[in-house]
C-alpha cells in the first residue's frame, strides 16, 4: 500500500495534514520525529515525506531536528511551516527571527513557477503563522514564492525533490490549499491515489487480529458512533473475544436501549451484555438538583456497574476505547495512550488493571468514523447520528430528575426529532433536542386552568461544537413540534425555542 510519511515536529495540524492526505486517496501515516529513524524511513517505502510545523526555533539547538540524511534519500519532501525551516536549514539555509515580519493569519502570497504550484493563478491568500523566517537561501535551492514580508515564502530543490512553504496548505483558509498538496502527492510523489477507507479497516483488523490474538478485550459500548464503530472493527478482528457492555443508565432516549440491544447482539452479532442499570442510577440522583453533582453522580455509578460486570467476566487484558483524534485534542495531545475524559470511560479505579488499553480509531476525524462505521455494517441511522452525551437526558433536565420528568423529556424529545425527520431537511442541524425547564407556567386547556412545565427545544449548527448558531429551524416545523408537544405530552404546558448561540450557551442545558 503507498503511504506518506507524516513527520511530526510537534504542530498543531498534524493530523488535519494526514486528513488531507487521506481525502486525497492516499494513505498517511504519523510519526514523531523523535520515534523513526532514516534507517526505519528509507526500509518503508515511502513515497513522500511530509515535515509538519511546530512551535520552535530552528536555530536554538534543544529543537526538534531531523538526519540531514533524509535531504539525500531519494524520497520527496515537503516541508511546512517550522518544517519548511527545517528543511532549508539541513540543507545550510539561514532562518532567523523575523523581527519586522512575523505574518499571522491570511497573506497575499506570489506564486512562481514550481511543480507544487502547477495550475494555481500568481497569487492567492494563504493562512500563515510564524515569527521566523528563511534569510538565505543555499545553492540548489530555489525561491518558489514570496509575501510582501517573507521574500521565501516557498523553496524547491528540484534535483531531489525537496519543497518547503512556509504558509499552512492544510487549512481551509488557504486558497488552493488542496491543489498544492494534490501537486506534492501526485506530481511529485507519483502517488496513484487508490487508497479506500475499506483499506484502513482491513490493515486494522489484521493489525489487532495478529497483536490481541488468544487476549480478552472489553468495551464499553454506549450506541454512539464512536464506540460502534470501534466495536465492530474489533469484532470482526477478535470475534467473540471482544466483549462489549452496554450500560443502560435509564437516562437514555425513547426506545434507545432496546434499539441499541438489538441492533449489536441480533443483527450484528456483538457478544453484547446490556446492564438494566437505571433504578440504581435514579435513587443516587434521587433530589440531586446540582448539575455538576448530577454529572460526579452518573459518572462513578457508572464506573461501578461497569466494574462489577467487568468483575463477572473474570480475567481481561485489554480495554478498548472509541477515542477519536478530536478527543486527544480536547484532552491535550500527547504520546501516551489518553483516556478519553467523558465520563463513561474516564478515570476507571486502578483496581481494573489491564495490560493495554487499545484505541482503534484515534487517529480518525469523526466524519471518517461514520465512514469507518457504515462499511462494517452499522446502520446509517446509527452512524449518522447526532451526538448524546454521555450523561444522557439527566443534562436536558434542569431540577429533580424523577421518573415522571424523564417521561416529559423523552416524549417531546422524540416528537420533536420525528419533526425534524419528516420535514427532510436541506440543511438539518448538528444536533437537536428537547429539555425540560424547571419552571412551570399556567396554560388553558378545553377551559380548563394547567400548570404545566416548559419544554425548551433546542437545535444547533455547528462544526466542531465548541461554538454554535442556533438553527434557523422553519416557523411551520416549530408550530408542528410545540402543538404536538403539549397536546400528546401530560405535564406540559408551554413549548418555547432556544435561541442562544454557545458562547454564551453551551449546547446542553446543564
Ligand atoms: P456543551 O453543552 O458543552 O456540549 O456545549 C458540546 C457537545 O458535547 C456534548 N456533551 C457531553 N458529552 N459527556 C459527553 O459525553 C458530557 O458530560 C457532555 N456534556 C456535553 C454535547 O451533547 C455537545 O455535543
């Protein structure tokens, strides 16, 4: 299988830069710079190398270098950013602070004639961020572009194939960004550009079939993409030795549990246990009106049920997570294995030791996972799916969470979700839900005086979900989902819609 090299300098893009290889058919791979060798490099058959960027300097001696070897290694490189520097400077280039013409976001960059730029118009803005910046140039070396402020604002070697720019080609805000990275890939790298994500499954299952082989492995499933997905990539590697344990915390959605039980065990044939967990989840919540407290309360019950089933199971080596690449972020990156931080896998107790912890899909975007999910059968529906957080319907209610509340909520939820199915939107939004309000209001009913609670609907767009804008949802959708909701759900008397933007909001209600 061709693949690129994806050197890590200790950038904040790169797995975005391995992303977009990827989106280009072609196979990347990450490492740090400090964890492969020219030796290790030169034995894999690359087809190309990429240089990520990275904070430091190239010029202080404790930064992140490379073996000038590689300038020799008949393997294309392109540098970027921090890696731009660093290529030059192996190869005797000068790179000096940049005192008068540190360049941060989009720049006007002129483009002159080089293989990477092929078929680009002469300038176009670029995302740049760097203090430094290359002076002087060796022998060999060529200026490919430049800013008003940054005379090389790229470099070839055409000889040996060695290309550096100095702006960020990965990021959306940088024009021709994709055409750029096309060029290095196919016209410089001759990289064929047939790689599938069917051919990641397959490297993975045969990955964790060879190394879990004869070891038990459990999981904590929670219906969610992430988890699914994993499970099913594990499961079609390790079979019945991948054990998955569905906590059902009675906080799920309308006929999720269910739904959920079937779908693993019966149709996609999981060695699934569910745990009817609920009761106990609702006396320890039992007059809890804290959200935070709400949150310490589920998580180590949580724990607990899923110690006790994992206890049952008798010895486990492995724990598997659906860690995704957006989930190191948020937990800071690092090289060691990191817990996912939600509160269904965080801190287990040491007590639950296992030799290894695997995380089949940490280097995914979760667009990818969807994908990675439908082609090892997981229902559209499943894989498409909005985001639940982990502490379910117990964070879209504000105030005492009783039996009789999680009622309201879970109907006018799944009222107001069949709404938003039916009216086959063109743009539907990222995530949508019903919440229950602790406040109740006096209503009219067939002449009858109510004193009902407010239900708050609430629908985002978003792509990250660390903002969002409240959708726009049609006035007619609305009035459909607010009649529906106080004729068909006792208890309600009023239906309202958020219209908060996060910040200042966040997308749940606790
Ligand atoms: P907020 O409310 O923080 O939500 O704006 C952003 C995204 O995170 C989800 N969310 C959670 N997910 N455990 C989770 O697993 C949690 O405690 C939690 N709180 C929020 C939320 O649904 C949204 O997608």
């Amino acid at each position: 299988m061709e693949k690129i090299l994806v050197l890590d300098f200790g950038g904040q893009y790169d797995q975005l830069i391995a992303r977009r290889v990827r989106e280009q058919r072609v196979f990347a791979e990450i490492k740090p710079y400090n964890k492969i060798s020219l030796y290790e490099i030169k034995n894999a058959a690359y087809k190309g190398i990429i240089f990520t960027g990275g904070p430091n300097s190239v010029y202080d001696d404790s930064s992140p270098r490379f073996d000038k070897g590689i300038l020799n290694a008949g393997i294309p490189v392109l540098g970027i950013c921090y890696g731009h520097q660093l290529l030059a400077f192996l190869a005797g280039a000068k790179v000096s602070p940049a005192l008068d013409g540190s360049e941060y976001g989009k720049t006007q960059v002129r483009f002159y004639g080089s293989p990477l730029f092929d078929g680009l118009p002469e300038t176009a803005a670029c995302w740049m961020s760097h203090t430094d910046r290359i002076e002087q140039l060796p022998d060999g070396l060529e200026i490919t572009a430049s800013t008003d402020k940054c005379c090389c604002a790229a470099f070839c070697d055409r000889r040996r194939r060695l290309y550096g720019v100095q702006f960020h080609p990965e990021v959306t805000h940088t024009e021709y960004g994709a055409q750029i990275l096309a060029n290095f890939l196919f016209g410089v790298c001759g990289c064929s550009g047939d790689w599938r994500m069917e051919d990641f499954i397959e490297s993975s299952v045969e990955k964790y079939r060879a190394s879990l082989s004869g070891k038990r492995v459990l999981l904590a499933l929670s219906g969610g993409v992430d988890s699914s997905a994993a499970a099913l990539l594990l499961h079609r590697a390790i079979g019945e030795n991948l054990v998955c344990v569905f906590v059902d915390h009675g906080l799920l959605r309308k006929n999720e549990g269910d739904y959920a039980e079937r779908t693993f065990k019966k149709e996609l044939g999981l060695n699934l246990i569910r745990v009817n967990a609920g009761e106990r989840f609702l006396s320890k919540l039992r007059g809890v009106t804290d959200p935070e407290k709400k949150r310490r309360i589920i998580g180590a019950e949580f724990i607990r049920v899923f110690e006790k089933e994992a206890k049952k199971l008798g010895k486990i080596d492995v724990l598997a997570q659906g860690t995704i690449y957006p989930d190191i972020v948020e937990s800071g990156k690092g090289d060691s294995a990191v817990i996912k931080s939600h509160h269904n896998v965080g801190g287990l107790p040491e007590t639950m030791a296992f030799e290894e912890i695997v995380e089949p899909l940490r280097e995914l975007f979760k667009d990818e996972v969807r994908q990675v999910g439908e082609r090892l059968g997981l229902p559209r529906r499943l894989a498409m799916r909005q985001p639940f957080p982990g502490p379910g319907l117990a964070v879209r209610i504000a105030g005492e969470i009783t039996e009789e509340r999680l009622r309201m909520v879970r109907e006018a939820d799944a009222i107001f979700r069949e709404e938003i199915k039916n009216a086959d939107l063109d743009a539907p939004p990222d995530q949508y839900f019903a919440a229950l309000t602790d406040t109740k209001s006096v209503g009219v009913m067939g002449d009858k005086r109510t004193y009902g609670y407010i239900i708050a609907l609430r629908a985002v767009t978003t792509d990250d979900f660390m903002t969002a804008e409240w959708t726009r949802l049609p006035f007619d959708l609305l009035e459909r989902a607010g009649s529906r909701i106080t004729n068909e759900v006792a208890g309600v008397s009023r239906v309202v819609y958020d219209i908060t933007g996060k910040p200042p909001a966040t997308v749940e209600f606790e």
